[in-house]
C-alpha cells in the first residue's frame, strides 16, 4: 500500500523536478556568479526537497519554498567563498587590490555590478526583475516582509544605477538576464505560480 503512494509522490517530484530545475540553476548563477556551481546548488536544493517532498507537497507555494532554498544555500556558498577569499589574501598580504575608481562604473557588466550586491539587495533585483516576480512572491521565496523586498530592491536598483553609470537599469537588467520567452521552466513562473510584478 505505501508503495503506491511512493510512487505517486516520485512522479509527482520528477515533474516539479523537469518543470523548475533550469530555473533553479538560473536563479543560483544569478546569485552567486558561479555558473559552474549553478547546477550543483541547484541539485542540492531538489535533493533537499525531495528529503522533505510530504511538507514540499502540502505548502501552499512549494516553488517558494525551493527558491528560498536555494537562496540559502547560494548565501551558505557566498559565505564560504569570501572567508576562503581572505585566508588566501591573508597568505598573500603583499597583493593590492584596486576598489578606488567609481568612474569605471560604465564599462562593468550587469552581472559583475550584481556581484558587487549584498546578497539580499541581490536576490530581491534579481527575483523581481529578472524573474518577474511580484513582490509578495519575492517575499515569500526569501522569508522576509513585503516592506523589506520593496526597500531592498529599491536600494540595489539605486546601487546598480550608480555602478552602471546609466539610467534604465531595469530595461538593461531584463535585456541582459531575462529568461528566454519560450522557457519552460520560467513560464511557469511568469504565468502560474510566480506571477506578474507589483506595481
């Protein structure tokens, strides 16, 4: 008897599986400016889910819920990288860095200014304007207020302005990161379960 509810539930999450994990790729390259670790973040998260697919199942947005583990678990890499920075530049004490020219803002592409983020500034640009999401869906996905994705995400745009050096941030954001319009995996999210954004 418990066989076929297995089944059932391996079916029903190799479908959620097929459906959202390109998206879950591309939201975790986005976040952590890794596209080699994109794929494995994003396995990681489905495993995760699928270790708890009975509670996955019966919430009320389980995309949500697989976006915010992915953003947690993409936070936990960030984390990990940036003390693996400094112990390296710990090592290499005589090594320069150069943060001291704003004015080179205009030649920095929208991913690099993206890495320049804190990470919830970062995933609130990113879950609203390169995903489309609205702000409720956004809030949902990080476990935060509606009030924080709205102050966030209005600080990150005003901070990518500035290292962009150009106005239009938000066309530039969708032309250089917005998912393709055939995508499967993303057109579940524009038209189903994510949503259009606020305005």
């Amino acid at each position: 008897m418990g066989t076929v509810v297995d089944d059932a539930a391996s079916v029903e999450f190799h479908a959620f599986f097929e459906r959202h994990y390109a998206e879950l790729s591309r939201l975790a390259h986005l976040l952590t400016g890794e596209s080699d670790t994109a794929d494995d973040l994003a396995a990681d998260a489905l495993l995760a889910l699928w270790h708890r697919w009975d509670r996955v199942r019966a919430a009320d947005h389980p995309v949500a819920y697989a976006r915010g583990v992915v953003a947690n678990l993409a936070r936990t890499r960030i984390r990990s990288a940036v003390r693996e920075r400094r112990r390296i530049a710990l090592f290499w004490s005589q090594r320069e860095e150069n943060t001291e020219n704003p004015d080179i803002a205009g030649v920095v592409d929208v991913q690099e200014a993206l890495r320049r983020l804190p990470f919830r500034k970062r995933a609130c640009v990113v879950l609203r304007h390169a995903f489309d999401l609205s702000e409720k869906d956004t809030a949902l996905a990080l476990g935060v207020s509606v009030g924080t994705v709205k102050s966030q995400t209005s600080k990150g745009m005003a901070e990518l302005q500035r290292l962009l050096g150009t106005r239009g941030v938000p066309q530039r954001m969708h032309a250089t990161l917005g998912a393709p319009r055939c995508s499967p995996a993303v057109e579940g999210v524009r038209t189903g379960e994510g949503g259009g954004r606020d305005r």
